[in-house]
C-alpha cells in the first residue's frame, strides 16, 4: 500500500459501521503502531517452544503477520479482523509469500458465527482495546471459538506502561477475573510489545497468559 503524502488524498473510507470503520481507517492510512510488519516476539516464542496447536485462531489479525508466521511452520490458521483494508493486506502477504493461511472479516466478539472450534487461539493486542461491558461477550466469544481443553494465548498492555497515549493498561487481576469462571489461567509472564517508532509510550510493558478453556486436558 503506498503511504500517503500531504499532497496525495486519503482513500475513501470503506462504508463500515463506526468501530468498524475506526480500525480500517488505521490500515488505509498506515497510522497502525502495532503494525510492525512481522509477528510480536512473544508470539513467535511461543511457537518455537511448540505451544502452538492447530487449528488456530488469530483473533483481530490485522495484516496477518502472526498468522503468517504459523503457516510458515506448518500450522492449519485462520485470521480474522474486523477492518476489510487489513484482511485484504493479510491475503495479499500470504499470495507474495506462497503461504496457506485463510483471512476472513469477521467480528471478534462474535466468533461463533465461524462455525468452527480451534486448538488455540491467539489474541494480540485486542483484549485490551474493551470496555468493562465487552468483556463477557469477549469470554462468551472465546468460549465459542476454542474447543474444551483449547490454549488462548493473550497479549495486552500492562498497567506498568507509562502515560496515556494507546489503549487502556490491563492488570493481572482483570485477567484472572475475567477468566474466573470455566477457565484456567495457567501463567501470566511480564512482557513487551514491540511498535512502530514514534509510539509516546516506547516499547509498552505487556502481560502475556496462557489461559485453558475448561474442563482441563
């Protein structure tokens, strides 16, 4: 996608619903930090130590990169986002790069509407983008998507990150509230999230989970 210049228009946006339309506006506009251009660290840590089980679910999979990065290992994966200008930038990536990974628009906090369940799923980023009120429908999604005994592997801002710019910290007691329930948060490590130069907040301090879809395995 060519970057715009201040004597170049923006393209027209895409006619979407408001949340919609806010997230696909970061892509048309390559005004996306966490779009780094490959897959968050964390991430590909995880898959070298084998803790990555397809099928997988990369939920709110912006450009692909993750779900690129699990192809490329033989993983069965499928990405969604809500943003049609990042699910079209993931399918081109896996064309160029002779890569099988499925993208499809989709809303997050509806994943029952896929009609599938999955060994894993991964959340880079998107967790921490809800309100109070969107969490339990996150959890019911969730629910939905990951098969009894499924791995989410979940990434979000950490209060220990610095000022305001970017979306709200997330403690480890949220975590562990949110998945009181039906679920088993087996391990929350202290992390970072990788961005794109320029982010206020530097390389924002992130908790990485590891949390079992109940009855355990």
């Amino acid at each position: 996608m060519p970057r715009q210049t201040d004597d170049t228009p923006p393209p027209p946006p895409a006619p979407l619903g408001s949340a919609a339309a806010r997230w696909d506006d970061a892509y048309r506009l390559e005004r996306a930090p966490w779009d780094i251009g490959q897959a968050q660290p964390a991430f590909v840590h995880l898959a070298d130590a084998g803790e990555m089980a397809s099928p997988v679910l990369d939920c709110g999979c912006g450009t692909g990169e993750h779900a690129l990065m699990l192809a490329a290992r033989g993983l069965t994966v499928l990405g969604v986002d809500i943003a049609p200008s990042a699910i079209g930038l993931a399918r081109r990536k896996a064309t160029e790069r002779r890569l099988q990974a499925d993208f499809r628009i989709a809303d997050a906090l509806a994943l029952d509407r896929l009609g599938r369940h999955f060994a894993t799923v991964i959340d880079s980023g998107f967790f921490h983008t809800l309100s109070d009120d969107d969490r339990p429908r996150y959890l019911a999604s969730m629910g939905a998507a990951l098969q009894p005994g499924g791995v989410l592997h979940l990434l979000c801002f950490s209060e220990l990150t610095p000022g305001e710019d970017g979306p709200r910290r997330v403690t480890q007691d949220e975590i562990r509230e949110t998945f009181a329930r039906g679920w088993n948060v087996e391990r929350i490590l202290p992390q970072r999230f990788e961005v794109a130069a320029g982010f206020s907040a530097g390389r924002p301090h992130a908790w990485l989970a590891r949390i079992v879809r109940g009855p355990l395995p």
